[in-house]
C-alpha cells in the first residue's frame, strides 16, 4: 500500500522532534495530499464550532475570508499605488477567495471588477457563499463572454492589476475550454505591463511537479495558502509563479497535530521535500578548531579532460580546493598541466598518459595508485565516453575508478558511460557517490525522454536515486537532491529555489561537481569543524557514515552554488556570468560565522 492508499488507522514510525519540527516549518514543501488533511482539519475546527451551539461565522471570516485578507494585505504591500483590480474567478474554492478579496477592496474604496467563469448558481460551498457576499457588497461581476476574443479584450483592458483566482491546486488536467482562454488573455496582458497576482497557485502550472500542460498563468507574484508547494519553486515555476508569497492562515497553530495524525505523517516522510535556505547553510556550517590542519579536511581527487578537454577539470579542481578541502589532485591529459598550475597552483596536478598497462605509459597504475590517496573523486568531466576497456580515458578509466570502491561524484562522460553500461543491462548501484545529471543526462540514464523527466523532476530524482542509489542531483531550475531515505534528518529529496539564468554558460555543472567533491572530502574526514580524529566504527557503521556525508555534500554543494551564482548576478548582471566567477562568492558563504570566527587584529 502506497501512502497515498493509507487510511487513519495506519501507524508509521516516529519521527524524531527534528523531523516534525521541519514538517511545521516554512521550510518543509507538502504534498498535495497531506496538505488536503491539513485543510479538513482546519474545516472540521469550524465545523465543530458551529455544531457546538455557536453561531456559524460568515464566509469572509472563515478560513476562505483569511485567504482574502491576506491576499489583500499582499497586494496593498506589493503595489500601493494601485486602487483599481480585476479579479478572474474560477468555479471552486479559488475562485470563492478571489470574489471575497474582490469584496474586501471594494470596500476599501478600490475600483473592482469580476469576470466569472461559472455562474453564480453553479457554484457550491464557501465559493457560492463568497460570490454571493460579494454581490451583496455591490462587486461589479461580469460573465466570461466564451470564444469572443475582442469582448475578452474589453473586459480586460484598462485594468492594471489582474488576479488569478480561477483553478488554484483543484486543476487535475490540461486546462480546457473557457479556462484556457482567461488565461491565455491574462498572459497577453501581462506581456503589455499589467501586473498579475495568483492565488494559492498560478492556473496552469501543477502545484506538486511545476509542470505545466497546456497553458499557465504568468504571475508577477504568488500567493500561496497554508503550506509551501513543490510545483511553486521548481520546472517551469520560474516562468510562471514569479515571487512566492506563503500566508499560513492560522495553519502555525494546528499543524502540530495535524503533522502527528498517523496518515498524514506517513504522507509527508514518503513525499514531503526540504526547501534549502540559507540559514540552513549557515546550521551546518560552523568554523574550524584552530588545531585543524589539512589533513584533517580532506583529500579530493578529479579525475578527467582526457586530450582536447581540459577545461572542465580545470574548473572542477578549483573549484574543490575553493569548497575547503585539504589537498586537491587533479589527474588529467599531460597538455593540461601547464594550464592548471598557471590557474590555481594549489591544484597538484599531474599528466596521464594513455598507454598499455605495465608500460611507461601506463596511466591506469597512476590512476590507481592517486585513488588509493583520495577521501573522495570527481570522475567524469572531459572522460571521454569511448567503450574499450583498455582505453584510459572512457570506459578503460571509468571502470578503475568504480574498482577502487572510493566515495565518488560522478558527473558528464561519466554519465553517459552508466547509461551505456546500464542500456546494456548492467544497473550500476551504489550509496557511497552523488551523480549530478542535467535532464538530458537523467533521460538517458532513465532511458527515456526529456520531456519525461520535466514533467515530474521530483518523480524523476526519485527514480534516479532508487536505480542508481547514493545521492542524485537533478540540475535544472530548482535543482533537487534525492537521498536515502532516513540517511539525513527529514524529507529524503530536497529542493533549491535559488539560481539564475545566468547560470546558462558552459563549466556550470563542472563547478558544482567540484564544490561537491571537496565538501565531500570534508564531510567525510570527521565533518566541516575537524575537531577530533574520526572514532573507529564497524562497517556498516562506516557505510552509513559515508552515504550521510555523500548526501550532506551534495545537499550544501548545489545551495552554495546556487547562492553564489545569485550573488555574482546581483553585482555583474545575467549575461556574460562565467562559471569561474562563482569561486570569489563561494568563500564567504561557506564561511558564514568568519568574522566572529578570530580575533581581529
């Protein structure tokens, strides 16, 4: 039974304070399907009011009511200049927000308007009860005129403000008739200047993938209702939520009960994903013991640029030593050397040369021999994707790596070579590593089509991490981490809703793959502080110990790449951002507590 078929009387294992702590959290994205029991419960609170002898509080101050206020409130903050609003309301309980805010503003002096998709007496529930408050407060309600696009256009024209209330998260499938039609005249409006304010969810866009069928409402802002949604910061969120806005609506003061129901509490450690902040970063973070050294931090190596592709391990290996770890090697074709040591000196950097084993040209026992040294490697960048088992840069390569039974980051060729090996019919799974796959890299790995991948990312960085094991990055707008589930505190995949366009230039991913990997290294030597040498552990134990830092790292790894990213853009601008530029803006954010860290002088 999947916890989507789970019933009342179904236990699930504690969760510890820390994990129920993060499911009340602003950090904690729900599924839909726990949200739907944190909504009943709110429902049945003034149910039970009312059958209790009290009288029954008007639609406007009920849980629909506080919805509008704060969307009210929001929009006043937003734009405060504006005192003119046309609100589009659907045939749900979206739509009954959208005539109760209607309400509010017309009784606060503002000239408002509402087109409706569904007549009055069509309606059911809170909604018709809220179109009716509204119509009684003398709101302006027009009807949508269907397939007349100049009589949409008339309704329309001259507002400066538009709100989105027609479908919220009630729209299961592609929007159709009528539907896609306002929205498809909300987005033309948008694109002349017209601001757009959604609610709960932009019409269109799926509030658990960020997928969207069809069309979708493009909103300047959003707000969001109870909980955080998945869909509002990942796929194609970027292009349609705009800035995300969450008003609790009283949910703060019931949620420890609700997260405590045994249905919704298996919901949400089966689905439930953690939104990566910034003050999480700064949590796991802390400064280093003044007794450290750099054997105490870790030992990287990257592995590829095989001949005519140096560049990316270049990137890579700065950018492992820039993450903090102790000593970093790269192992790479012999004309790449000079490069390396003009670029970053603190990267040893040695040649391979591709010849056969035993030879003076035998790169493998190099290879091998540079492995053994290493708390963790790169593979991947520049590899090469060629099958034969005796070449060094490819498959030949490739294969040691895996040999060696290192912690490793697998990123680019390395890739592909899984794929391949896995199109062949050999699954390659392991906990100790992190692959990093774009959507193309992750459809092949999944053997099927990108635009399978982007139609759930979340489903997909699950699929990945349950064929391949270990962690997966699934890169992208609002890049997601899957994880073991139970190996870090909380939800097994995490969500970055940070990153920005700018970050479309060649070397991206080879960055976080070396920000990765020298987290890694550290992670995996003792933690981040290095106070005290590792305890000696059995070998579950020291497995365990090394999926969780592998999960840790790569966790933090796509957060500081992210941020550091959003940061170079706030000073430079979008285009031109290179990906060498992030290693400046990375040290102060793995650094959060530098300045109370030492005594100035």
């Amino acid at each position: 039974m999947t916890a989507h078929e789970s019933t009342s009387d179904q236990t699930c294992p504690p969760a510890s304070s820390a994990t129920m702590t993060l499911w009340r959290s602003v950090n904690c994205l729900w599924p839909l399907a726990a949200l739907r029991d944190l909504e009943h419960w709110m429902l049945a609170e003034e149910t039970v009011a009312a059958d209790s002898g009290q009288s029954e509080a008007p639609v406007e101050k009920r849980l629909m009511g506080r919805a509008a206020q704060s969307a009210f409130d929001l929009l006043r903050q937003r734009w405060p200049e504006t005192r003119r609003l046309c609100v589009l309301c659907g045939g749900g309980n979206n739509g009954g927000d959208g005539y109760l805010l209607a309400r509010l503003a017309l009784l606060a002096g503002f000239e408002v308007r509402v087109i409706a998709l569904t007549p009055e007496d069509a309606l059911t529930g809170d909604a018709q009860l809220a179109a009716i408050a509204a119509r009684e407060a003398g709101v302006e309600t027009l009807a949508w005129p269907k397939a007349d696009e100049e009589a949409a256009d008339a309704l329309l024209k001259g507002w400066s403000l538009l709100v989105d209330a027609l479908t919220g998260i009630g729209l299961r499938d592609a929007p159709r008739g009528s539907v896609v039609e306002a929205i498809e005249r909300i987005n033309h409006a948008h694109q002349h200047g017209v601001h757009v304010m959604a609610l709960d969810v932009p019409s269109g866009l799926n509030a658990a993938t960020g997928a969207v069928a069809g069309v979708a409402v493009e909103a300047d802002v959003t707000l969001t209702f109870l909980v955080d949604k998945p869909g509002l910061h990942t796929g194609r969120a970027e292009l349609h939520a705009g800035h995300v806005s969450l008003a609790r609506l009283g949910a703060a003061r019931v949620l420890p009960e609700v997260v405590a129901q045994s249905r919704t509490a298996a919901l949400l450690a089966e689905d439930a994903v953690q939104r990566l902040t910034p003050r999480w970063l700064e949590s796991e973070l802390v400064p280093r013991s003044p007794l450290a050294h750099k054997g105490d931090t870790g030992s990287a190596l990257v592995f590829g640029g095989g001949p005519g592709l140096g560049g990316s391990v270049l990137l890579a290996s700065e950018a492992a030593a820039r993450a903090g770890a102790g000593k970093v090697a790269l192992l790479t074709a012999p004309a790449h050397i000079s490069a390396s040591l003009t670029r970053c000196p603190e990267v040893m950097a040695r040649g391979l040369k591709s010849g056969p084993e035993g030879s003076s040209h035998d790169g493998f026992a190099v290879l091998e021999s540079q492995l053994a040294q290493a708390s963790v490697t790169l593979v991947g960048p520049g590899m090469g994707t060629e099958s034969l088992e005796s070449m060094l840069w490819g498959w030949g390569g490739m294969s040691r790596v895996l040999a060696a039974g290192q912690p490793l980051v697998v990123d680019a060729d390395g890739l592909s070579l899984l794929a391949w090996r896995a199109s062949e019919g050999e699954i390659i799974r392991r906990d100790d590593w992190v692959l990093t796959p774009h959507p193309g890299e992750a459809a092949r790995l999944l053997d099927c089509s990108v635009a399978d991948i982007e139609h759930d990312r979340i489903a997909a960085a699950r699929a990945l991490q349950q064929r391949f094991g270990g962690s997966v990055v699934l890169k992208g707008a609002g890049s997601l981490v899957a994880s073991p589930a139970g190996v870090l505190e909380g939800p097994a995949v995490a969500l970055c809703p940070y990153g920005n366009p700018g970050m479309a230039s060649g070397g991206m991913g080879d960055v976080l793959g070396g920000i990765i990997a020298g987290l890694a290294a550290q992670a995996l030597n003792g933690g981040f502080d290095a106070r005290q040498p590792r305890s000696s552990q059995d070998e579950a134990a020291q497995a365990r110990r090394v999926t969780r830092a592998m999960a840790q790292a790569a966790r933090l790894g796509v957060l500081v790449h992210a941020l550091a990213a959003d940061r170079a853009v706030q000073e430079r601008g979008e285009r031109g951002l290179l990906a060498g530029d992030l290693a400046s803006y990375m040290h102060l954010l793995l650094n959060p507590r530098a300045r109370d860290a030492h005594t100035s002088v």
